[in-house]
C-alpha cells in the first residue's frame, strides 16, 4: 500500500515494513519513520542496494500490499541503454521479511552483474524515533554484526535485554564485510552472471527475532509465497462478511467498507486471554501504535461487531486479562482500570516511558463494560459476559472508587506529566481547552467520559439482571445511571451557545469550547431528545462541518488550528460515533449528510479513510487536505465505513 512521500508500507500479523520508491530503507526518524519493525522496534534499518556500483534508477516505483514490486535499472542513457532490468519483489513472512531480485539481460551477449546490498539493524526503540525530541539514557547497550557463509547476525544486548535480526541470501554473497565508518552496517556483493538475454536471481530474508517474543515459523522462501499466504488470510477475513449495501445508500460506501475490512485483517496482532489462550485484536495502527490500545481496540470493535464479532471477543478477553489489580502511579494502573496501551519495546522493558502497560486512560474501562454488552446483545451469546462478570464487576467497581463518580460524580483524571496530560480520545497536551485556548487543569471531567459511563451502567445493569442474575445490582447502577445524566445535564449545560461544556476543570468550571465531543453525547444517549436535536444539527453548522466531516472544534474559536491534532482536525472515528448517535435520536438527514461526506474524503484515498485530516473545508480545497502526521492505514478509522453502514440502516444493530 502507498504510503507518505512516495513510501510503501507493507503490514502483516503484528509486523510491518516501509520501504521507500526503489525499495529501500534509509533508517530514517521523524514523522514517518522507514523500515522493518516489530514489537516496537526496528529491525531493519538500512537496505540500500547498488547495480554497478551506483543506485539504480526507478522506471516504475515500489507499490503493493500484499507484494510490493517495483522496476529498476542501472545507470543508462539513451545511446547506451542499461545492459540489464531489475525487478524487485518484496514481501512480508511471519515475523520477517522476504525479497526477490530477477535480473533480466536486455542484451544478446553475455554479461555480469554487480550487486550490491548495504544491510544494519539499529534496533531503535519506536519512541526514540519520534521527533520530540526526547533522549533515553542506554548505558552498557552494545550492537553487534557478524558475518556468516549467506549473509550477517545483528544482536542489540543491554542488561537482560537481547534482540537479534539474521540477513541471508541465497546465493550467498561472493564479498562480504564492513561499512566504514558504520557501527554494524555491513555490505554485501555478488557477481551475477547473466546469459545472453537471460536471467538471474538473488532472494533475500531478513528474520527478526525481538526480545521477549515467542520463537516463531521461519520467514517464507519467497515474497510470492509469504505474499499468497496473507492474500488468503486477508480473503478468509474479508470474503464472508455479511454486508448488505442497497442501491439508495451514499455513494462509495460498499468500496469504503471492502477497504477497511481489508485493512482491520491486516492491523490485527496477537495477545493473550485471561487464561492465557491466544487472542487476535485489532492493533491501532501504522505506523505508531500497532499493539493493544484499550480506547481505539474498543471503538474499532465495536464499530465492526455487527459484521466481524470475533474482534469484539478478542478485545475484551485481551483487556480482562490486562486488566489493572494494584496500585502503580507510575504506569497509572489501578485495580479494575482497563489498560490504555501495551507496548513490548526496550524502553517499556526499563521502564524508561510508563507505557509497557499504561493504564492512562479514563474511558477504556466504561467503553469495556459498553462492548461487553453490545456483544452479547448483538450475537446473543451469554456464554463471555458470564466469564468476564469478576472483570466487569471491577471495572464498575473503578469507575465509583477511583474514577471518580463516588468523589466528583464524575469520571475525572489527573493529568500525569510522565505519561498522557489529556486522558481522553482527544490525549495530546493542550487538547482540553477553554474558549480562549488555554489548557484546563484537573481533576477533569471530560463530557464523552461522562456519557460513556452513564451507558456503561445502564449496559451493565441489563447484564446483571439478564445474565448474571443480580437484580439488586441492577436497581443501584440504574440508579446511578439516572442520577448522573440528571446531573450532567445540570452542569455541563452552556445556555448561552446552547452547546454542552468541553469538560470541567478541577474547580468545576465550564471548559467553554465548542468541541465535537458533544456529538459522542448523542451516541450513549445521556443527553434527552430535545438537547440531542440541538447538539445534533449544531454539529452540522459550516464552522464545524467541513463538507467533509466535522472538525474537533469549531472554526472561529481562538483554540482552532486546522492543523492542530485535537483543535481542528477532523477524525472519522469521531465522526462515525457521532453518525451513530444522529441515527439513534432520530437525525436521519444530519447522519447522511456526514456520511457522505466521510465517504467523498474516502474516494481520494482509495476508498481509505485516514486517520485523521486537515480541518480545512471544501471552500478552501477541492480534495480533503492531509494531516502531516496520520497514521495509515488505522484501526478506527478503517471501521467508520461500517459504522456508518450500521448507522444508515442498512445493517445489524450494533446492540
């Protein structure tokens, strides 16, 4: 698939790789970072080939998803034509990655071919490669290279730590040795003869091995082979879903959905259950966040649960076993919070970031107790809510005693300086704004948190009394249901916008901007019909639709930057909750309007969503503007075209 800047990015079981036009890897940093990664780092991060001494040339550029290929020749003119084409072919295997070189003689005469591969693993810790510029101390950390017959052994050793990559080829290279002036980077050269207008071949693997990790098959032979065998796990996953698409709905919406469940087959990664079977889950995404996120698991699988159940089963099996049960203000864990990140990297390892396993989150644990329910409604299986009842019972638990709702009343959290300052969706610095742009200070209530923990209950109540047989229960989270969304109203209410408070601050002030978190309100159903229907048609007033979705605030205000991540970006997973919620207060026409225009955005992505977009709207370009720093593909993102199936009534409810 085409990445940023002329980059392809190639994404299997927990692995991926992003190789540039000629498909190469030049260990680059920054927003979008090449290479070959897995469990957080990367383990290839130089792969430069030479053809006669130089780069070869680029006659078609590298694209694909399954196989990326792309055509190259040595230097050449027009006089002297290159004596040879290179056609490369690349693929990722379980765990690696595999390449094939076919060289074919353009001539009648006999001729050789020098190839050369410059190869090295820096093994470099996702967070470091992010432009933060953060420094992470690695005393007593060593890279190693040494050569073997087909090829090198890299090794990163620090402490208890160890992660190796192994390069081979076949035919093993003719020379072999050091780059100069390079701590492990190694090249390796080959002398290839080539028949009077025949052929040679040079296949390639590179096999990671990360720490921690459990040994896994060896990479495929050959990129076909690694190629075919994730076409046909993508086509089992894609094949027999049961999408039912008519002839009336918005245009691109059946090519949008056929998308994303093509991307959601390929973002999935493993994970294991509270009795440690082996789970798959949907990863967030490429190229930051492809692990368990707690927030963004939940939302893709409940997004999907109408067509692809199995998601929803994994995630929550996934988060009971990860569930919090001890105090650790460091990663903010506490019993019966739900995880926010899981992250297998060397930093996490030390416990140089918090987010090995990082519990800063204040909705993960209602939206858990929200898709444990939609699930057992959706697909009328009882069998995992019976399961996971001690989990959910101390996610409840959570939400009263340390999340807040027996202190405040509300779901609040403390913004914490080693890990998240924003604890909701909308997670970086400066996010949760007043009117003027200023940053609120906690304890905060965000609104969505609020809604998401008043539907936690009322769901969680129906359990209790459908499945688990505790009606007293029931009758005091119902309680408790009705008492929050009496008093949310009460106090998150701005009468002068007619619009409901971005949050409210540690002193209990209005956070006044006017955000699209109000569109979540609508979805969980806090708000009362006549409220929905203001908050509803407010959303699609020009300074927050774009003509292509709603921007997180509202053009206008001092706070919005339509480059901002959270203060004037438009991102379709908040989109499609709040299409969600249109439908479900009865905002039919305000539901297709959104949809349509996510699904315009869409047919300028190759029917992909991104992400997250620029807030600019259609008067200002003619095609959605991208945002510099968006993952693709992504998660929730990939599931918004089957939310908004749900939401126009065209599929299943989504419980």
């Amino acid at each position: 698939m085409n990445g940023t800047a002329g980059t392809t990015t190639l994404v299997r079981d927990g692995t991926f790789a992003v190789v540039g036009a000629d498909g190469g890897i030049t260990g680059s940093h920054g927003t979008s970072p090449d290479g070959l990664f897995l469990r957080d780092a990367r383990h290839l991060s130089l792969w430069s080939l030479t053809v006669d001494g130089a780069a070869p040339g680029v006659l078609v550029p590298s694209a694909g998803e399954d196989l990326a290929r792309c055509v190259l020749t040595p230097p050449g003119t027009r006089d002297e034509p290159p004596a040879y084409t290179v056609f490369r072919e690349q693929a990722l295997g379980p765990g690696g990655f595999t390449e094939r070189l076919l060289l074919v003689s353009n001539r009648a005469e006999a001729t050789t071919a020098r190839v050369g591969l410059s190869v090295d693993s820096d093994f470099a810790d996702q967070f470091e490669l992010r432009s933060d510029g953060r420094q992470y101390d690695k005393d007593g950390a060593s890279r190693t290279a040494l050569l073997r017959r087909d090829g090198v052994d890299f090794a990163y050793a620090r402490g208890d730590w160890l992660s190796r990559t192994t390069v081979s080829a076949a035919p093993p290279p003719s020379a072999a040795g050091p780059v100069e002036g390079q701590e492990t980077a190694h090249r390796l050269e080959w002398q290839l003869e080539l028949p009077a207008h025949g052929t040679a071949e040079l296949l390639l693997t590179v096999a990671a091995r990360p720490h921690g990790a459990p040994a896994g098959p060896a990479p495929a032979d050959e990129p076909s082979q690694a190629a075919a065998d994730r076409a046909a796990r993508i086509a089992g996953f894609v094949g027999d879903v049961p999408l039912t698409v008519p002839a009336d709905a918005p245009a691109g919406l059946a090519a949008a959905c056929a998308r994303g469940l093509s991307d959601l087959a390929a973002l999935r990664v493993p994970a294991v259950g509270p009795d440690g079977e082996d789970l798959t889950v949907p990863g967030a995404g490429v190229p930051w966040f492809l692990t368990l996120f707690g927030r963004d698991s939940l939302l893709t699988s409940l997004f999907a649960l109408p067509y692809r159940p199995e998601l929803a089963a994994g995630t929550l099996g996934a988060l009971a076993a990860t569930q919090g049960r001890e105090y650790d203000a460091y990663r903010g864990e506490q019993p019966g919070r739900v995880v926010h990140e899981i992250r297998h990297g060397e930093l996490a390892h030390f416990r140089q970031v918090p987010y090995g396993r990082y519990y800063g989150s204040v909705d993960a644990t209602p939206l858990f107790l929200v898709l444990l329910d939609s699930y057992t409604r959706t697909t009328g299986d009882t069998a995992l809510a019976a399961r996971l009842e001690p989990q959910a019972r101390a996610a409840v638990a959570w939400m009263f005693r340390d999340g807040g709702l027996d202190d405040g009343g509300y779901l609040v959290y403390t913004p914490d300086a080693e890990g998240l300052v924003n604890q909701n969706w909308k997670d970086s610095a400066g996010a949760i704004c007043f009117l003027d742009g200023t940053q609120a200070e906690g304890p905060i209530a965000v609104a969505e948190a609020q809604g998401y923990a008043y539907d936690a209950l009322v769901r969680t109540a129906r359990l209790a009394r459908t499945v688990w047989g505790d009606d007293g229960w029931a009758d005091e989270l119902a309680a408790a249901a009705a008492a929050l969304r009496e008093r949310f109203l009460r106090d998150f209410w701005m009468p002068g916008p007619g619009f409901p408070a971005l949050a409210l601050d540690g002193r209990g002030r209005q956070v006044d901007s006017l955000a699209s978190d109000a569109g979540h309100l609508l979805w969980s159903g806090i708000l009362d019909r006549a409220h929905a229907h203001l908050v509803g048609r407010r959303l699609l007033e020009p300074d927050f639709f774009s003509g292509w979705a709603i921007r997180t605030l509202a053009a206008g205000q001092p706070g919005y930057h339509p480059l901002s991540y959270h203060r004037g970006s438009c991102w379709p997973h908040d989109n499609a909750v709040t299409v969600l919620g249109l439908a479900r207060c009865g905002l039919a026409d305000e539901a297709r309007t959104v949809a349509r225009g996510l699904l315009d955005a869409a047919a300028h992505h190759g029917d992909r969503l991104p992400e997250v977009m620029a807030g600019y709207g259609r008067a200002d370009h003619p095609r959605p503007v991208p945002y510099p720093h968006s993952c693709s593909p992504q998660a929730w993102a990939a599931a918004t075209p089957l939310a908004l199936l749900t939401a126009l009534g065209q599929g299943p409810p989504a419980g």
